[in-house]
C-alpha cells in the first residue's frame, strides 16, 4: 500500500505530517540519546549522515508512513510510524518534549488513521516487557496486550524480546 504525499494528520492539538529536510538538525536532538537507543532500532549515533539516510528511507519508504509529531507543523518533537504491509505501529518522543501525552495523542491519531483510511481491522505495537513507559503509552491509546508468544530478535547485538500489542477497529 502507498499513501499520499504530503499527509497531514490533524487532532487532538496535534499535526503529524511528514519528515522534512530542514527537519534533520532536529532529528538528531530527538533520536541521538541513549534511551532512543536503548528501545528502538534506530542507530546510534545518531548524527547529521544518520539523518540524512533516515530521511531519505522515509521519503522512499513504500508501505511505511513516518510523520513527525507536532504541535502547530513545526517543530518536530517526536515521530509516529505506520508500516502498513505488518499493520505495525512505532513512536518515539524527545526527552524534551515527554510528559505531554504526546505519544499517547499521536499514537491513537495515528491508530484511527490506519482503520479508517488504510482500512486496517487490527493493529500492533511490538514493546519489550521492561518498557514500562512504552507500555503505558500503549494502555492509555487503548492497545491492550495479546496472548501471543513473544517475538525474539537480535537489536544491535541485544536479544531483545518483544510483546505485542493490539488494536481493534
């Protein structure tokens, strides 16, 4: 599945709209930190070539909507992402920028538009069980925990070991 270029998610005193050039200065403040490292795949360091490729893949990305998290369309202060081909949804906020229910708000944004647009019936997330805060996202965005054996997979030499979450049209 593919989506419009220049989607723009409006609600609940969000914008989440598409990664930008003139956003990777900000991409590095966001994701360059050893939490970000720690629970997700994104590389570390990640610095200004780090960004680059990043924005690049999600430019390019077929079956994959990244939009960065915003208040009013400009400054970045997290992400929210949809691959649409595993119905699979991530989030990351900027150490910055957390307790705000950002997460939370651009997450349910984000859920409603992959079972209303993207015609999804079930959506996931993946979070390691020690991931409280990610877990309280998840709770709070109305995701609730399956029964299903955890996905083992290797994250920067880590075995890391993920429980999935879902979500119901």
């Amino acid at each position: 599945m593919t989506y419009r270029s220049g989607l723009r998610l409006v609600g609940d005193g969000l914008v989440l709209r598409e990664w930008e050039r003139g956003d990777l200065a900000a991409m590095v403040k966001l994701f360059d930190n050893p939490e970000v490292a720690h629970w997700t795949p994104l590389v570390t360091p990640f610095d200004l070539d780090a960004a680059k490729a990043y924005l690049d893949r999600a430019l390019t990305a077929n079956g994959t909507i990244q939009l960065a998290i915003t208040v009013d369309g400009g400054q970045p202060m997290g992400e929210v992402l949809l691959m649409t081909d595993r119905a699979t949804l991530g989030y990351s906020v900027g150490p910055e920028f957390r307790g705000q229910r950002l997460a939370v708000r651009a997450l349910k944004l984000l859920t409603a538009y992959a079972h209303e647009e993207a015609g999804l019936p079930r959506v996931l997330l993946e979070i390691e069980p020690e991931n409280d805060a990610s877990s309280g996202v998840a709770r709070s965005a109305g995701y609730r925990l399956t029964d299903l054996l955890p996905t083992n997979v290797t994250d920067k030499g880590r075995p890391v070991s993920l429980l999935t979450w879902e979500h119901l049209a």
